[in-house]
C-alpha cells in the first residue's frame, strides 16, 4: 500500500494546493463581495459563472488536454487560474469577476481531468477504492484547511488574492517533476439523458437536485454568514464544518445503504437536509455556536446525497455502462448547479439572507417526496444486486477513479 500512495504522492500534492486555493478563493469572493456591496443576485451570478465554465469544460476539455498532454495541459490550465486569481483583486467589480468565474471553473474542470485520469493510470483495480478514499480525503481537507488561510489577512485587501495565487502555481510543480507514466486518454462519451432518465429517474432528479442546492451553497452561505454579522474567522469556522461534515457522514451513510433498501437511505437523508435547513433558519438571527452546530449536520447531508444517487444508478445499469451513465450524471449535476446560485441568491433578495435555507429545503422536499414516490411504484433492488457505495468526488473524470467501474470497460 505505501508504494502505491508513493507513486501518486505527487499528483495528491498537486491536488492539496490546487484545494488550498480553491476553497479560499471560493469562500473568499463572497466575503470581498458583500463588503464591496455586490448584491446577493450579482454573487450568486458570479458562482453560477464558475459552474457554467465547468460545465464548459467538461464538453470539450477532454480533447485539448489529449492534443496537448496532460503535463502540458495542467500547466497551462494552473497558470491561467494562478493568473485569473490576482485579476480578481485588481478589477473588483461583479461583471469582471464573472467573467473571471467562467475562466476559473473551466480550468478546475481541465485539472480535474488531467488529475484524476493520471491516477487512474497508476493505480491496479484492486487498488482503486483505497486510492479513491485517499484522494477524496485529501481534496475535501484542503477545502476545509483553506477556510482558515481566511485568518491570515484582511479580506478586503488582496493579499488572500495573491496566496490563492501563488499555492495555484505552486500545484504545477510536483506534478511537472513527477516521473509517474502518463496516462491513456480520457474517454468522453456519454449516455443520452433520456436513455440516463429511463434508466434511472430518481438518480437524474437526486443529481439535479444536489446541484440545484450544492450551486447555492458554496458562494452564497458565507455571505449570507457575513450578513448575519459572523466574524471572518466564524465563517471560516462555519465552512470547515460544513466540509468535515460531508467527509464524515459518507461512511455511515454508505454502511446503511449498502445494508438496506438505498431509496429510503436517500429519503432520509434529503429529510435530514430539510430538517437541518429549517434549523438554520431558526438560529441564524442568534447565537453563532447553535447554528455552528446545526450546519456540521447540514453539511453532511448535502455531501452525501450525490453518492447515493450514484450508487443507485449503479444498481440498475449494466457495468458496460456505467462510464457513459456516470459522464451523464455529471452534466445533470453541472446544469442544476448553474441556476442554482441565482435562484439562491434570489430568494435572500426576496426573503431575506436566511431565505437562503428556505430556497434549500424546498429542493430538499422535492427530492424527499420524488423518492417516496419512486419507491411506492418500483420495487427495491435485490440486496445480492445491488452494487456498493463509494464516496463520490463530483468531477469530469470522476468515473475513471470509481472502483465499482472495471477500467477494462472503458472506452479508450
């Protein structure tokens, strides 16, 4: 196990500083705009931005990054984000920045790519899931350590601009120096929707769904925190949370599912989402530990539901397609988190800053009642077919590092 972690060490470095700066940039901007006076439409306009540019990329990165190379490709996709980071703090205003936002989720996009088909590269099948656990953990603990970068200076300055920078450029130099074998392409087909939404509704619904809610999440919660009157390090604080809670609720969740009929794991845990965003609510007007406390749940809840919705895709399709069905998803996922940030942001227009929970637990009722229904009209799937749970990074390659798909199943 250590020479397998040790022939990827470099490329998870590479995905740690990439995570360093991206969770501080991301947290970042909402702050800076609220203390710029951006309103809440032209935030959510600006995360919407980077979930579109991602959506981008995720079409046609594939093919520049196989004209190119993948070293070649990291390269120039890291120094235009590293770039795209510093303009930031020197055109403040929302339209540049959503513009920026386009140009930086299109490169996160590419790099996720060239990441993770890199480690699929160098990993047996066996070897998979462990190297999947790793990465995962190591991609959500440097969002969750890049919250706190938010202490080392004044948000309204650019120095933060400047550190989510430099760790950017700094990305691009163990994976240049690594002398691991480069990978195969990266096959880019994908199932129809329809074909997808045949298959497997409530999967296609759940992906809207998280996407819808997940789009919302990432900008708006810390303006919204801001809003609130939190201190910089309260939202730092509150962020962290909200990411240790989707790392640590993946595990008994998936226990559960894998033991159990997976629908009413999901139905529980879309509930769950409901319930904590109505605790939100309730304390945002209070004290900041109650609602400190609430969003560890919250944060669990909106990071488990994807998986889930994967694995049940996986019960019901053939392992032939499970690569096209997975790329699918993704898309489902990439247009829900898209609007997702405007309707969010226009419902703390209309409702206030805590309306921000009311706009989530409504996509959180849907999805709880759309499961109820699916499963009073389709029976379960037999537990000896059904597949197993596997913490699920959403990403443009994530299916390549997904153990429950046989690489030898891959369209190369």
């Amino acid at each position: 196990m250590k020479s397998v972690l040790f022939a990827v060490a470099a490329l998870l470095t590479g995905v740690l500083l990439l995570m360093l700066g991206s969770g501080l940039q991301g947290t970042l901007l909402g702050i800076r705009g609220a203390m710029e006076g951006f309103s809440r439409v032209e935030i959510g306009l600006m995360m919407s931005a980077y979930y579109a540019g991602f959506a981008i990329a995720c079409l046609f990165g594939g093919r520049i990054i196989e004209r190119v190379g993948h070293i070649r490709a990291f390269a120039v996709f890291t120094g235009v984000a590293s770039a795209a980071a510093v303009v930031h703090a020197v055109m403040v205003d929302p339209y540049s920045w959503i513009v920026l936002r386009v140009v930086t989720g299109a490169c996160f996009a590419a790099l996720y790519m060239v990441i993770e088909s890199w480690l699929n590269g160098q990993v047996t099948n066996e070897r998979r899931g462990t190297v999947m656990g790793v990465y995962m953990i190591v991609n959500l603990a440097g969002m969750a350590a890049a919250q706190q970068l938010l202490l080392l200076s004044d948000p309204g300055g650019f120095e933060l601009f400047v550190l989510s920078s430099v760790l950017f450029s700094l990305a691009v130099v163990p994976i240049a120096l690594t002398t691991s074998t480069l990978p195969a392409p990266i096959p880019t087909e994908r199932m129809g929707l329809r074909e997808l939404y045949a298959v497997s509704p409530l999967s296609v619904v759940g992906a809207l769904g998280i996407g819808l809610s997940n789009g919302a999440l990432w900008g708006l919660v810390p303006l919204a925190a801001i809003n609130f009157g939190f201190t910089t390090s309260d939202v730092a604080l509150l962020m962290s949370l909200i990411i240790l809670g989707g790392v640590v609720f993946q595990w008994p969740t998936g226990w559960a599912s894998d033991r159990m009929d997976r629908r009413a794991v999901i139905a529980a845990a879309c509930g769950l989402l409901v319930v904590t965003c109505v605790g939100l609510f309730l304390t945002s007007g209070g004290e900041a530990g109650a609602f400190l406390a609430v969003s560890f749940v919250f944060g669990g809840m909106t990071m488990v539901i994807y998986p889930l919705c994967s694995a049940h895709l996986n019960d019901r399709i053939s392992e032939t397609d499970r690569v096209r069905a997975s790329a699918a998803m993704l898309l489902v996922l990439g247009f829900g988190a898209v609007i997702g940030p405007l309707l969010g942001a226009l419902a703390m227009r209309y409702l206030g800053d805590s309306g921000l929970f009311v706009y989530i637990a409504a996509v959180g009722t849907v999805l709880f009642v759309f499961v109820l229904l699916r499963m009073r009209d389709q029976p379960p799937v037999p537990s000896e077919d059904q597949s197993w749970f596997a913490p699920v990074i959403p990403s443009p390659a994530s299916n390549l590092m997904d153990p429950r798909i046989d690489p030898d199943e891959v369209d190369r």
